[in-house]
C-alpha cells in the first residue's frame, strides 16, 4: 500500500502500526511527535494505532533554538 511519510510517497507491505513504521525508517519514536492525517497521535497508542492506505504520516522533531 502506498502513504506518504514526511511528504515522500512510499510502499509498505502488510498491516503496520506507525511504531514499527517509524523504526523501520530510522525515526526514533521518543524524539518526535506524530500526526496520522493532521491529528496528532499519542505516544502511547503508537504501538495501537495501524497504517492505511493513502494515510499521511508527519513525525515532527522539535526544534530549540532563539
């Protein structure tokens, strides 16, 4: 199925939650904040919540600085 990760289109086979897909993808899960198609999901239902077709995928990192 094809979803978009961080604004890159991308193939993933099976059902996957976003945690696995983000260590798939070498995003560290405790150093960024997800939004599933503009909402924004909690940590703790990362394992929980799965992938879908065409779902758009933001892991957002925050940013310091002045």
């Amino acid at each position: 199925m094809k979803i978009l990760l961080n604004g890159k289109s991308i193939d993933i086979e099976g059902e996957v939650s976003l945690i696995e897909l983000l260590e798939r993808n070498a995003i560290n899960p405790d150093h960024v904040v997800v939004a599933l198609n503009m909402t924004c999901i909690p940590k703790e239902n990362l394992a929980a919540q799965t992938v879908r077709e065409n779902d758009e995928i933001e892991a957002l990192s925050p940013m310091f600085g002045g």
